[in-house]
C-alpha cells in the first residue's frame, strides 16, 4: 500500500467519525453553544453524589418502615404479641421437640404434650402464688404507718423536694400560667383485674393455639420461606439465618431460664433464713423477673427491701434480705451468666436497657421480657446481611 492509499484510509476514517465527539471533550451545537459531555465522559464527583443519594434514600426509606412497623406493633399488640411469644416459645422447646422426634413420637402428640405441660405449669404457678401474694396485699395497709415509721430518716429529704415542688409551683403562678386540671377516671378495681385476668386467659389461649400449629408445621414454613426467595444464594444465607437463629436464640433461653430457676431457688432460701416468711412466693418473683435485664433485678431489691421493713424488726437487719438478693444478682449476672454466654452474645448493655425500656412501653411486661430475645435476633440476621453488617457491628457489646 503506498503513501496515498494510507493518506486516502485515514481520510475515511475520519469522514466516519465526523460529527461524532471525542471522549470527554464537549461538543459545540449549531447554535454556537456548548452541547452535553460526551459519551463516557464523567463529570468529577457525580459518581459519588449519586451513591450519597441513594445511601439517603435508602436510610429515609428504613427509617419510615422502622416506625411504620412499630406503629403496627404497638396499635396491634394483642395481635401481634401472642404471635411473637409463640415463635420464642417454639424456640426454646425446640431441643425437648428434637429428643421427642427422635423417639419417632408423633408430632402433634408432641405438640399437645408440650402445650399441655407448659399451661399447667403456668397454672400451678398461679395457683401457687395467688394465696401468699394476696396474703401480702391484704397486710400491706396497715403495714404502711409501720413502714412511715421506720422511713422517718427520709422525711428531710422528701420535705425538701415537696418545697421544691411548690417553689416551681408559685412561679408557675406568677408568670400567669396556670398548670392544667389532672383528673383520674378510671374503673373499680374488681374491674380492672376482671379485665385483666380476660386479657392474660385470652392471650394465652392465642399463644398456644400459634405454638400448637408452629410445632406441627415443623420446618415447612422455613421451606415455603426459602421457595420464595429469588436466588440460590439468597436461599442458602435464610437457611443459614434461620438455623443460627434457633441454635443460639435456644440456647440463651434455657441458659438464662435455668439461671433464672437457680437465682429464684437461692432467694427463696435467703426470704427463709432472714425471716420473710413465703419463700415460694419471694422465689418465684426474683425467678420471674430476673428475665427482664437491669430493671427486674433492681425491681426485686426494692420489693425485697419493703418485705424487709415490714417484716423485721431490727433495721440494720432489715436491709439484710435485699443486700443478699443484689450479690446473688451480681453473681449471676455479672460473673456466671456471661461467661456461659459470652461465646454466642456479645450485646452492648446501653442497647439493652434501650430495648427494655421501649418494649415495655409498647407492650408492657411481656415486651420487656422479649426485648432481649429480639435484640439478639435482629443481631444474627444483620451480622448475615451484608448492607446491614455495620448495624450488627454496632450492637455488638
């Protein structure tokens, strides 16, 4: 090819590519004016904004399903917490359901069984606790002058908050405002536990007709769970979810259940020693609210502290069955219990008191006994979740 053929290719080629822009540089429009950046020009910065944009988005959008989603469970809690007792009660009898099936039991004799069982110990325990705890109750007004009585040191102090009250009070009135009109409606106390006693049977009942199914559908609804998801590897990480899930939410429960039973038993022997009187009755409410954290133990030492004064009759001794409940709970709680627990939940405390405190106010005692629970799911499922691994990261204690 000689030096014209050459000069004749090249002058084709940039005949083709007339009016075509170079990359990155600005073409200019019959108008004169400058037209839009070439192809596969990116302006510098625009990549970044873009993803800026859409983590906002993403946020605003989680935000609003966050409290959409609480809104629902605190509108639907009769609804909704049956339903979520009922899957934490399924995990916890999961390794009594796995020993059943290996003796080849049927599976809804093993539910009727379990359900059975898990009732009558609610109801033993009620009928268990209802003649000491209204025992208490009937003495409680006319222990309360006795109780006045020994408190005397704190009259002082509580003077001085009552003038404090009403210095906040008399400026209030001078500045011309006046405090709103507090009124208390509400109904007769037969009443209120009428209501009660209906919404705890109620709830109950929904529980265990939820756990009576979850038990007979077994890992079906795990499987129709996996057949929606779209990819194999979405499929394999809900599986892998849903196995750590049972195996460490498991195994916190019966910890902490039979932790709970061995700090109930050591206060039922402590009300005995120092006198209390009913250890059955102290027991079983340190066992019971020891599954809430830091609010439950701190409810006990008040209650253990009031039994005290009204029971004893030297003071120094009077404080006596509370300061042994609050080393017990320490014990438990700061020494024993971690290091069980310290191989599978790592969960900062500042968020569990959070957790307490908010499910309480959505769906009272039981949500404070749950919050633990929930929080502890919600860190598997984003420790498994790649766009949710630094929230996982920040739960971790």
């Amino acid at each position: 090819m000689g030096m014209a053929e050459v000069a004749d290719v090249k002058a084709t080629e940039l005949t083709e590519d007339a009016g075509a822009p170079l990359r990155g540089i600005p073409s200019v429009d019959e108008s004169g004016g400058t037209a839009a950046v070439a192809i596969g020009a990116v302006p510098a910065g625009d990549e970044g904004d873009d993803e800026a944009v859409v983590e906002i988005r993403t946020v605003f959008l989680g935000g609003l399903f966050f409290f959409a989603l609480i809104a629902v469970c605190y509108v639907g809690a009769d609804l909704i917490l049956p339903i979520v007792l009922a899957f934490v009660l399924m995990l916890v009898l999961q390794p009594a359901l796995r020993a059943l099936e290996r003796l080849h039991i049927p599976r809804p004799i093993i539910a009727v069984v379990l359900i059975v069982l898990l009732l009558g110990a609610v109801a033993g325990a009620l009928s268990l606790l209802a003649g000491p705890a209204a025992g208490w109750v009937q003495h409680l007004p006319g222990a309360i002058p006795k109780l006045q009585q020994r408190l005397s040191f704190l009259s002082e102090p509580i003077a001085a908050f009552q003038r404090l009250v009403e210095r906040v009070q008399g400026l209030i009135h001078a500045t011309g405002q006046t405090p709103l009109p507090v009124t208390m409606e509400g109904s007769a106390l037969g009443d209120r536990l009428l209501y009660g006693t209906r919404y705890i049977v109620v709830g109950l009942f929904q529980t265990a007709l939820v756990l009576f199914f979850l038990i007979m559908a077994g890992d079906r609804f795990l499987r129709r769970l996996v057949e929606i998801l779209p990819r194999f590897r979405s499929k394999r990480r809900a599986v892998e979810i849903w196995q750590q899930i049972e195996r460490d939410i498991s195994a916190y429960l019966v910890t902490i259940t039979a932790m709970n039973l061995a700090v109930g038993i050591a206060t039922g022997i402590v009300a005995a020693a120092c006198g209390l009187g009913d250890p059955l009755l102290w027991g079983t409410a340190a066992f019971l609210l020891n599954y809430v954290p830091i609010l439950g133990p701190t409810a006990g030492v008040v209650l253990l502290l009031l039994a005290g004064l009204l029971t004893i009759d030297r003071l120094p001794l009077a404080f006596l069955p509370a300061g042994l409940y609050l080393g017990i709970h320490v014990l438990e709680g700061e020494t024993i219990t971690p290091m069980l627990l310290a191989r599978r939940f790592t969960i900062n405390p500042v968020l569990v008191i959070i957790a307490v405190i908010f499910w309480y106010w959505v769906w009272g005692v039981p949500g404070a006994i749950l919050a633990t629970p929930m929080l502890a799911i919600t860190k598997i499922i984003c420790d498994r979740t790649e766009s949710l691994a630094a929230f996982g990261r920040f739960i971790e204690g």
